[in-house]
C-alpha cells in the first residue's frame, strides 16, 4: 500500500502533510484568544493558555522539521478582528511560527478579521479551500471548491471530533479523535460541485480534531449529536476514528 500523503503525527492533534516533497505541519482550529471568548460568551474564567499552546505547536514544528505551517481555518477564537489579549497572542504566535517557516490559513468561520490583520505576514487561502500538493485543504464550515475535491486526500477542521468511552465500571470520558474514511462523493453532486456522470470517488476524507483542547466538539459515537459542516457525516463513508495515540476504534459510529 502506497503511503498515505497525510500522517497522523502521534499522541498530538496534527499531522504531516506531504506537498509534493514538502513537508507541512497542519493543524485545525487553534482558536487563539478563546479564553478571552469564553469569559464574554458564558463567563468562564479560565487563565490564559497562550503560551502553552503556542509552545506545543513551536515544539511539534521542531520535531518534524517541517517546511510550513498550515492551519486548517479557526486561528483566532472571536470572529471580529483581533484585540486586546487575542490579538497579543496571534501577534506572538504568528511571529514565533514566521521567524521559522511560511504559516498558511484556510480561512474558518472566525478567521475573517484575522486574515485581513495578518495578511501581510501570512498566506491566506479562501474559505473554499486551496491545494497543496495532492492534498485538499478547506476549513469545512462552507462547501469546498471542486479542485479541493479532486485531490487524493482531503483534510478538514471545524468538527472538533471527540468520542465519548464508557469503561467497565461505567465512568465514562471524552477524547478527541480523528475521523477517517472514503469521500462520498454524492452530497457534492446534489450541491452541483461535482457534475452527475462522475463516478464514485477515491478520495480520502480526514477530519482533524481540534489543536485546542478547550474548544469542546462533536461527541460523533452519540446518537442525536449533530454535525457542523454542512458536508459531514454524509460526505464521509465508512469512516474510521482513531485516537491521538494511535488506536483505531473501528466505525466511529459503533464506538
């Protein structure tokens, strides 16, 4: 079997992704600022976790030797155009990665005043999506492009996927995981992305979970939860979860 040109990297929410012989880190929904967030929208304190967080994501790029840095859209947590701490924390975060390597944004849901801030420092793809090497690189929370679509893999944040596990005593805890399948390729058609005639795909599907463990998500082995993207679950057949270290739970329905 061929290598796949997206690797998991292990025990972290990111992977490698293979550019045609450039090596990218690519994470999803960092969501910088989200402790700012958290105390307008619900009144949670939380301290700030900058600094770890921006540290991990330094820490992983030394580790891998990577070539750039892509973040699959949700770089920013609030959605209007960065201040105060939020915009301190991208300020630092942005020019820790660009001292190293080229930083891309797919563009998310909340990187609007983000990418305006930053685009002179920054490469910015749109919301639709762009690809690197082989790979289809889009946020998810709006229907990728058809060139997005047509590559060998297509990666996607804005899920934030976790699966709920129950142990034998009953207590019970939430993971993040990765979602991994075959692209069906039938929601696209029924949107007019994919014309009618085209026959059934090839395509993988990965939906990444979030870098930012305090983001929550979509507990995916619950019945009644509902997805976010307007693609998913539908557009992902036979798909498999898979742990940050490694282990494969089988069909993240029956999980």
């Amino acid at each position: 079997m061929a290598p796949t040109p997206v690797e998991p990297i292990p025990n972290a929410p990111a992977a490698i992704v293979d550019g045609d012989g450039k090596r990218a880190l690519a994470v999803a929904d960092y969501h910088a600022g989200i402790e700012i967030g958290l105390r307008y929208e619900r009144g949670v304190e939380l301290d700030s976790a900058a600094d770890s967080r921006r540290e991990r994501l330094l820490s992983l790029l030394d580790r891998t030797d990577a070539d750039r840095v892509i973040v699959l859209g949700d770089l920013a947590h609030r959605i209007r155009a960065p201040d105060g701490e939020e915009r301190e924390e991208l300020e630092t975060l942005i020019g820790s990665v660009t001292d190293r390597v080229p930083l891309t944004l797919v563009q998310g849901n909340h990187d609007g005043g983000v990418a305006a801030a930053f685009a002179d420092r920054i490469d910015v793809a749109p919301a639709d999506g762009a690809v690197y090497g082989n790979v289809g690189l889009v946020h998810g929370h709006t229907w990728p492009a058809r060139e997005v679509l047509e590559a060998d893999v297509v990666c996607v944040g804005h899920e934030h996927p976790q699966v709920r596990l129950r142990d034998e005593v009953g207590g019970t805890r939430v993971e993040r995981a990765w979602l991994r399948g075959t692209l069906d390729p039938e929601p696209f058609r029924t949107e007019g992305i994919i014309a009618e005639e085209t026959a059934g795909s090839e395509t993988e599907l990965v939906v990444f979970p979030a870098f930012n463990d305090r983001s929550g998500g979509t507990w995916v082995n619950v019945e009644g939860q509902s997805f976010l993207s307007p693609f998913l679950p539908a557009g992902l057949a036979d798909g498999q979860a898979y742990l940050l270290d490694g282990t494969r739970l089988g069909p993240y329905t029956d999980v």
